[in-house]
C-alpha cells in the first residue's frame, strides 16, 4: 500500500510539472497574441529593459535582432505552436494526473524522443543546466517506465 501511494505521488508530482510547462506555454502564446499588430523589434527592446538586461548583451541583441525579422505569418504560427504545446501538456498532465495508462506511455515516449538531443546538445556545448536537464529527463522516464511495469505486474497478479 505505501508503494503505490509513493508512486502516485511521484506521477502527481510530474502530472504538476506538465501542467506547469502547459502553463508556460500559455503564457507564451497569450504574450505573442497581445504583440499582434506591434512593432515587435520595439516590444523586444521594451522587453529587454523591463527585464533588466544589458540592452548590449550577446543575448539581448540576438533577441531584438530575431524579433526585428519576425512577420504576421511567423507570429501566427508561433502562437499556434504555442497553443498546441499548451494542449498537449495540459491533456498529459490531466491523464498523468489520473494515473491513465496512454499518458504514461505517451509521457515515456515524448521525455524519451528529448534525450538524444540533449545528449546531442551536450556534446556540442556542454554546460552544468544542460547536464542536469538530460539526468532530470532520464529520471522522469526510467521513473514513468518502473511505473507502468508496476501496474502491469499488479494487474496480472489480479
């Protein structure tokens, strides 16, 4: 009994995690939506300042410099991506939320389909954040996969 609450809880806690990166995702899309009919090179310095960045930063520049490229089409589809991704977090954490058996599988697979690119990033610029993203992401998934064994072994001794 204490190990199915303890592993509820562990699939609570990536159902919240989900949902945040849905949230997140949201909020992304609801900004891009609101910068709509901007100068977005303008809302991107706007942006840089009230974050307090070094306006002349690599970063800062970058950022403005992408934005000054941006178009009404481009605009368009990165509030649908956006969207999308905001859903499909949203639905994953829901059915990870409900300990149902599609979300699990489908949370194995798309954490699963991250790690060669993060190996791939690694290896192209290793960093400390990049490092600790991949062994979270690791976690996630052998964690998701000792789950679903679980229930699985549990269902057949039943």
């Amino acid at each position: 009994m204490h190990k199915i609450h303890s592993s509820k809880r562990g699939i609570h806690t990536i159902a919240i995690f989900e949902a945040f990166k849905g949230l997140l995702g949201l909020t992304v899309g609801i900004g891009l939506f609101s910068l709509r009919h901007k100068d977005l090179q303008d809302a991107a310095e706007n942006l840089v300042e009230v974050l307090h960045f070094h306006p002349t930063g690599l970063y800062a520049q970058k950022f403005i410099e992408k934005a000054g490229h941006l178009n009404s089409s481009n605009l368009k589809l990165f509030i649908f991506i956006a969207a999308i991704y905001a859903t499909i977090r949203f639905v994953e954490a829901y059915g990870l939320w409900r300990l149902r058996a599609w979300a699990q599988w489908f949370a194995i697979i798309s954490g699963g389909l991250y790690i060669p690119v993060e190996i791939y990033e690694i290896f192209q610029k290793p960093t400390l954040t990049r490092v600790l993203i991949l062994l979270v992401n690791i976690g996630v998934v052998l964690y998701l996969i000792y789950f679903r064994r679980e229930q699985l072994h549990d269902k057949a001794e039943h």
